[in-house]
C-alpha cells in the first residue's frame, strides 16, 4: 500500500487505487491551513531530513481513513515517518482548523438557511489502547469509552464536534456545547433532541434564545397519567427527521479506526474524527 508515483495531479496508490478529486480537494485544503500555519515552509525541502512531499504524507494519511486501516499496513518502511507528521500537524490542529474553515464557507454559501433546523446526539466510542481522558460508563458494561457529540444542520453536516468522556450526561454536554454556538443562535429555529436531553435547563436555554426545542419529555417519575407531556402532530413529524444523525453515527462505527478508539492520546483520535467529517463536508 505504497505511492507508486508522485505527481501532484495523479497520485497512484497500490492496489490501483487513484485518488478521487474529493480527495484531491482535500489536500488543497489542507494545504491552505498548512501555509497560513508555523510549518509553512517546512514541507519545501529546505531541510536534508526531508524524505517526502507533502502530497505523499497527506494521500497516505487520507488511504489510512478511507480504508480504516493500521497506520503500518501503508508500509513498514514509511508507517513511522508517515505517522510522525500526522502528529506534528494534529498538533497544532491543522485538521480542526481545516474543518473549520470549509464549514464556515459551507454556511456563507447556504447563507445559514440549513441551520433553521438542528439536532444533537452522541454516540459512545469504546477505547481500547487510549490512555488519557477516558472513564467506564454503565451502559457500555462499565467499560472505558468516550462520547462522541454531534450538532448538526438540517443537512446533517455538523457544525459542531465534540469528544467528552464516557460519564458524562447528554444534558451536560449539550449545555457545555451550547456555548460555542452562540454566533449560530440567531439562525437556528428549532433545536431537536431526544429525551436524554430533556431537562428545563436545556429547554430555558433555547427559549431564552428564541429557539423552539423539540426534546420528547421524559415522564419516568410521573405518576398521575393526567400530567404526562407529549409532543404535539407538527413536532412529532419534524423529530422523525432526527434518525438521520443516528445514521451518521452507524456509518461512522462501520469503520473501525474510527469507529472505535485505538489512538493512544485523545488528541490524536479527535483528528481521525476530523479528517473523515472533512472528507463529507468536500463530498457535498
């Protein structure tokens, strides 16, 4: 699984595997966050240590997600060094800030009409060789996970990712998220969720923003059936859209290098997470 050619235009891949102009896109993209950041000038060959392009170390990086494979099943003589700048450009959030960027013209060229509806879930994400910013959680078999947050548009392209640790409550992340969409605030209509999120501290939150929450009540604790709440007709068919980010997350879990956590460090893991919502964003 190595590069057999090196042409900027048509990089060839073993297995006769060409990179797409989606991928294509992607490089250039990520190209554009590299040159505006401290390593500017380090991929130009001006230093003897350099070995590759930066063409070949971003079209293996982008083989390993596609594929969902090991970083060593590109090569045993390059998964190290490939591996290495992969690292170093997660850092200082190359990949983030990549995402962010084409998000941010995404929304300028919908003119923010997607996010009139949004909507949030998490998705647990089992750890097995991470070490850091982990905790058990009892629906999981008390196992070490994370929580994967999604905000997302009525697109379903998120706006917002966040990776939290496997105890926290959905109640609380949304309220911790809540706080980085405030520039979003003034577009967004309705907020839908599902009943993990019920709370009158979630639905204040959105009211007091004029955003209309759509949140099924969670009437567990509610004896008197004369007081149990229900969603009205018109929320019932706008929350049935809401299954599509349980969708996201399916297609997300069928890959297992992201799917599940073996990145020994959370930070390397939330740029995996990045580097395949930035491949569905330029899919669009």
């Amino acid at each position: 699984m190595v590069i057999k050619n090196l042409i900027p235009k048509s990089i060839i891949i073993k297995n006769e595997y060409i990179l797409s102009s989606i991928d294509k896109k992607i490089i250039k993209s990520i190209k554009i966050s590299i040159n505006n950041s401290i390593y500017k000038d380090s991929y130009k060959f001006k230093y003897k240590s350099q070995k590759y392009t930066l063409e070949y170390i971003l079209a293996h990086i982008l083989y390993i997600i596609k594929f969902s494979i090991s970083w060593r099943s590109i090569g045993i003589n390059i998964y190290n060094n490939i591996y290495k700048h992969y690292i170093k450009l997660n850092n200082i959030n190359i990949f983030k800030n990549t995402y962010i960027e084409l998000m941010n013209k995404y929304l300028k060229k919908t003119k923010n009409k997607t996010l009139k509806y949004c909507y949030t879930d998490t998705t647990f994400i089992i750890n097995k060789r991470g070490i850091d910013f982990k905790e058990r959680n009892k629906f999981m078999k008390n196992k070490y996970c994370n929580k994967l947050s999604l905000i997302v548009d009525n697109k379903f392209i998120p706006i917002d990712i966040k990776i939290y640790k496997g105890n926290i409550n959905d109640s609380n992340i949304l309220q911790q998220q809540i706080k980085y969409l405030k520039k979003y605030m003034d577009h967004i209509n309705y907020f839908i969720c599902d009943k993990g999120y019920c709370s009158s501290i979630i639905r204040n939150i959105f009211k007091n923003n004029n955003i209309t929450p759509i949140i099924p009540f969670n009437n567990r604790n509610t004896k008197n059936k004369n007081k149990i709440k229900k969603l009205t007709q018109t929320e019932k068919d706008k929350y049935k859209r809401r299954i599509k980010i349980e969708h996201i997350f399916g297609n997300l879990k069928i890959l297992n290098k992201i799917g599940v956590r073996y990145e020994k460090y959370i930070k390397n893991y939330e740029g995996l997470i990045y580097l395949y919502f930035i491949k569905k964003l330029c899919s669009i």
